[in-house]
C-alpha cells in the first residue's frame, strides 16, 4: 500500500497532521471568506436607521389631527426661523415661521400656503401635494394664522419652500 496520507505505521491509521497540511489552508481561506463576506453582506443591506424625532414643542388646540401621545410637535433644532430667512437653511430639517398670507389650490390640486401676496416674489412657500391633501383637510384655515411648518427645507426655481406630507408638519403659533 502506497498511500500518502497514511502512516508509516503499516496499519494503514492516517497521519493526524497530514490533513491540515494538506486541506488547512483551504479551510482557512473558507472561514476567513464567511467572516469577511459577512462583514460585506451586512455593511450593504444594514443602513443605519434614520434619525428620530424627538419634537420640542406641543401642539396648540390644533384640531385637525389627533396627536400621538408621545408626540410633543415638530422637531426644529431648538428653534424655528421666520420665513424671510428659510433660503439660509436650504438642506436643513427645520421649522419656518410666518403668517399665511393666502391658501391657493392649482388646477392640478397641489396647495400652496403662501406667506407674501405675492407668491412668485416671496422667499418661502409650504406645498401640499394633491395625493396628501386628503391627510390634510380644511387647509384654508390656517389663512391669515401664524404657523409653524416642520420639514426639509428645499430650493425650487429660486424659492425656498417646505413639502408638506403629514398634519404633524404644521403647527400654530
């Protein structure tokens, strides 16, 4: 008998190391490809969660939406800046305070709370999309009210403004 891996000790038990040297390096590359591929697999599909908010202020006899209890109001970094100054704060989760001067609806029902008689003038708008109006009823109440709308602040055609998608993003002042 002439067989590699087993012994010299004729009765035919096989070496014990000769295994390792022959398959460990295999072995080896095998665990380190599960522990590293893991890693991989997980720093792909595990994103971080996003940030949650914690919101600072509470609601003001806001009769539209019923509030969550551990709901306290928007979130807005410690404080909400007039509308005249939301272009400064382009990227930003904030809030953005004024009077809403007018409530138009287009023909394409998207709403527009504009806080200057002017709309194409002003440098701030709150937007509410025509497939979020029905989570937002009666909008033409907040006219000539001093509100609060939570959210990103965007650039659109040179105007800042706030999309708004939840009762939760305006609040009154």
């Amino acid at each position: 008998m002439n067989n590699p891996i087993l012994s010299n000790f004729g009765n035919g038990t096989p070496e014990p190391r000769s295994f390792w040297k022959r398959w460990g390096w295999l072995v080896l590359l095998g665990i380190l490809a599960v522990v590293f591929g893991g890693w991989y697999a997980a720093s792909i599909f595990i994103q971080p969660t996003p940030e949650l908010i914690i919101p600072t202020t509470p609601p003001k006899n806001n009769p539209m939406q019923a509030v969550p209890a551990n709901y306290a109001g928007p979130k807005l970094n410690g404080k909400a800046y007039p509308y005249t100054e939301a272009k400064n704060h382009i990227g930003e989760s904030t809030g953005i305070s004024g009077t809403v001067v007018k409530v138009f609806t287009s023909s394409t029902n998207t709403t527009f709370l504009d806080f200057c008689a002017t709309s194409k003038t002003c440098p701030f708008t709150a937007i509410v999309f025509k497939e979020d109006v029905s989570k937002l009823p009666n909008l033409t109440k907040y006219q000539g009210k001093s509100i609060i709308v939570s959210g990103i602040v965007r650039l659109y055609n040179g105007q800042a403004e706030i999309i708004i998608s939840d009762p939760l993003q305006i609040w009154p002042q």
